[in-house]
C-alpha cells in the first residue's frame, strides 16, 4: 500500500508537470494548426490511457488480483499520459518551429 501512495506523489506531480510544459512550450507559429495539433494529440494520450486500461481490465479479470485492476489502470495510465505528453511536445517542435522560442534572442 505504502508503495502506491509512493507511486501516486511521484506520477501525479509529474502528470501536471507535463500537461503544464506541454502547454507552456506551445510554438506561437501558426495558432490554428497547433492548436488543432494540441488537441489531437490529448485525445490521442486519452485514447492510450482508455486502451491501457481495457487491455488491463482484460489481463486482470481472470486473475485472483481482479479488484486491483482500476488501481493499475489509473497508475499506469498516468505514467503512459505524460511520455505521451513529452513525445507529442518534441513532434509539434519538429513539425512547427518557433523562430522566438524561450531563451533565445527575441524569445518571450
């Protein structure tokens, strides 16, 4: 028990870390197509998170750890939502590059 409260301090600050840089970083290039760009790909981590979870409840409904499985699910989806988070923010640099990052000459 004690090691899921662990897990839970150490994910959930993580969870809104990432969410909170992801947006922060947002390329200022072209608003409409990174904002279409950021929506897609919260809902493409909330699909991962909802398909981590079915493939959990599945793997874990035979089994004597059955009422364990929301608690597994909810873990492992808030440690798939923010690499999916920083994996998305390096793509959308790729694909919009922001001349005036942060930190650069001319940056905010």
């Amino acid at each position: 028990m004690r090691a899921m409260i662990l897990t839970l301090l150490v994910l959930v600050p993580l969870l809104a870390f990432s969410a909170w840089a992801f947006y922060r970083f947002t390329p200022s290039a072209i608003e409409g197509d990174v904002q279409r760009y950021n929506g897609t790909a919260v809902l493409v981590g909330a699909l991962l998170c909802v398909g981590w979870s079915v493939r959990t409840y599945f793997q874990m409904v035979g089994s004597v750890d059955r009422p364990w499985w929301p608690v597994v699910s909810a873990l492992g989806a808030m440690a798939i939502f923010p690499v999916w988070l920083v994996l998305a923010a390096v793509l959308r640099c790729v694909i919009f590059p922001d001349q005036h990052a942060p930190g650069s000459p001319g940056g905010r």
